[in-house]
C-alpha cells in the first residue's frame, strides 16, 4: 500500500514538473517563432492557446495582448470586440481595478475562441435603480441590432465599439454619481452611436435595393488639419490642398464629394459644431474657386461628436480639428452612405492595401 502511495506521489511531482517545464517551452517557442515567421498567423495561434493552457497563473490582459497583431488583421466583429475589451482592460489596470481588467480581458478571449458575446447584466453590476429601466430598455435596442448578422459584417467596428460603450457604461457608470452626461462619457456615446446605427438599419430595410448600391463603393479620403481655435488654412493645409486639386483633375466619369467638418472637446459643443461647419466651408469655398462645380459638393459638421482621437473635455487635439474628405465614384449622392458606413469602407480598404503591400492575402 505505502508502495502504491509513494508510486502515486512521485508520479504527480512528476506531472506538476512537466506543466512547469512545458510553460517555459511552450512560451519561448512563441517567442522564436513570432520573429522567426511573424504573418504565420494560424501557427501564432496555436502556439498562445497551448501556452494559455500550460500558465494558468498567466493574466488574461497578457494571453490576449499575445494576440493582438493577429486580432487587428482579421476584420471581423468579435475579433474588433476583443480588441476593444483589451484597450478597456489597459485603463482598468492603469487606474489599478485589476479585478474588473481581468473580467474583461476573459471576457475578449472568450469570444476570440467563439464564445458569444453578451451584454453584461445591470443587476450584477449593482447599478444605480434610478437607471435600471433606461439600461434594460436600451440592452433590448443593442440585442436587437447584434442579431442582425448581415450589420455585423457591414459595420463590425461600429458594432464592436457600440458594444463596448454599453458594457462600459454598465460596469463602470452605472452608480448614482454617473447620472450626469458630463461624468457618463460611456453611456453619452452609446446612445449616439446606437441611434446612427438605427437609423442606418431602417433605412437599409426600407429599400432592399439598396444593399445591391452599396456592397462595394469606391472612396477616397483626404484630410485637411487645422490649428486650435481656427478655420483659416495653414502651410500644410495648402499643401494637402493642392494634392486634392491634383487627384481631383483625374477623375472622370461621375463622382460626389462629401466634407465633413470636425472640432476637438475644448469649448462648449455649440461653439465646436459651429467652428467645425466654418471649416467645412473653407474648404467648400477653395474647391470651388478652382474649378469644382458646388453642386457636386456636400457638406457636413459633425463639431466634437466623432472624433479620430478619444479625448476628456477641454484637451487640445489636432488629430480631431479636421476636415475629413470622402471622393464617391460612380455615384450621384451620398444620400444612402451614412458616415459610420462610410468610415467603415475607407478603414476596410486601407487595411486591404496595407495587407498587399505586406505580401498578404
């Protein structure tokens, strides 16, 4: 018996020897693989899931930033999704919530192994009752839109991220301190987000047709930057200018140009809206002063309320002073291209050029 015991002891030794041992390889192999093969993208992550499998005591935040390069080059819904639970989960742990970072760094790789993702329950966040029937009633209007698996694919960014903001909100701004919109930035932005996305889903069901007209439109970005506090045009403004007029010379056949005019978070919104439409207008006015017929030009201003950049109020930001320029050919409007579509296929094409560029299919 005393033989049998100590067989068995050794044995487990041996065993916990062998976890130890294995975690080490496993994760250096990662390592010299990575930099060795690093668009090898299936092998990278076979190799994370069998290290994830050997370190139990690894963070969650740490298996799945091992995965991030990988999740950016995928483009899909869930994988956008995780990525937004690990930028959530860095600001957890930077204001040291290390509890609730690694909830939702779980939660991210859950999905990227095909978990489903779902909104996270006011009542286990034991969230402020005053809000309880706003919160359920708009879990409802995103279950709603996550069905739709089509809206998935057309928008998984604004998607991701939509899901993210409620789930931000519920878990970190659902206390009674949170009840103004100056302190619930997360809830403020859902409700923004959620209503373009609506209105982008009715009117797509409206006129069936309209799926067949927007399945592949050919846009081209251009930007124009402009200092704090100013519509006028800069050195570099000019420049970029100049570069428009040039590609614009080329074009032939028909075409559409869509200005959308943005501000930073420093001011009232008011103020921003209006300073963003001046800037719209500048560049409006300059395109038709060398040679763009007007009626071949829209215009947008949009101030604080899709900024490239996510900034608290009252910080400077030129990434978000700008005017975003969108070319549409081979249409006559861009009635049908509501502008998180429309972000949505320029980020889409970008990424296919870099992968090209890179060799990658």
């Amino acid at each position: 018996m005393r033989e049998k015991i100590s067989f068995s002891l050794s044995k487990n030794r041996e065993f916990v020897t062998f976890i130890l041992i294995g975690s080490c390889v496993v994760r250096n192999l990662i390592l010299i693989f990575r930099k060795i093969y690093p668009d090898n993208m299936r092998f990278t992550i076979f190799l994370i899931t069998l290290f994830s499998l050997f370190s139990c005591a690894t963070p969650s935040i740490d298996v799945l930033s091992g995965q991030e390069s990988i999740l950016r080059s995928r483009g899909r819904y869930e994988s956008y999704l995780a990525l937004e639970y690990l930028e959530f989960s860095r600001k957890l742990v930077a204001v040291d919530d290390k509890k609730t970072a690694e909830y939702f760094s779980k939660k991210g790789l859950n999905i990227t192994s095909g978990d489903e993702a779902i909104p996270e329950n006011p009542i286990k966040w034991k969230a402020d009752s005053a809000q309880m029937e706003e919160m359920v009633m708009m879990q409802k209007r995103l279950e709603q839109v996550l069905i739709d698996q089509q809206l998935k694919f057309q928008l998984p960014i604004q998607l991701a991220h939509l899901t993210y903001l409620y789930d931000c909100w519920i878990s970190r701004e659902s206390k009674v301190i949170f009840r103004s919109d100056e302190l619930a930035q997360c809830r403020v932005r859902f409700s923004k987000l959620l209503d373009e996305v609506e209105q982008y889903s009715d009117e797509r069901v409206k006129d069936r047709q309209l799926k067949v007209e927007i399945i592949e439109p050919k846009f081209d970005q251009f930007e124009i930057f402009f200092d704090f506090n100013n519509s006028k045009f800069n050195n570099k403004a000019n420049k970029d200018l100049l570069i428009l007029l040039k590609y614009l010379s080329g074009l032939y056949g028909d075409y559409r140009i869509l200005l959308v005019g943005n501000a930073d978070r420093v001011g009232n919104e008011i103020y921003n809206q209006q300073i963003s439409h001046k800037r719209a207008k500048m560049v409006k006015n300059y395109l038709t002063k060398n040679g763009v017929a007007e009626n071949m030009i829209e215009l947008r201003s949009v101030g604080e309320d899709f900024p490239d950049l996510l900034t608290k109020d009252e910080t400077q930001q030129q990434d978000n002073r700008v005017v975003k320029i969108y070319v549409l050919r081979g249409a006559k409007s861009f009635e049908n291209f509501p502008l998180p579509l429309i972000e949505n296929f320029v980020y889409r094409e970008s990424l296919l050029k870099s992968r090209k560029e890179r060799g990658l299919k």
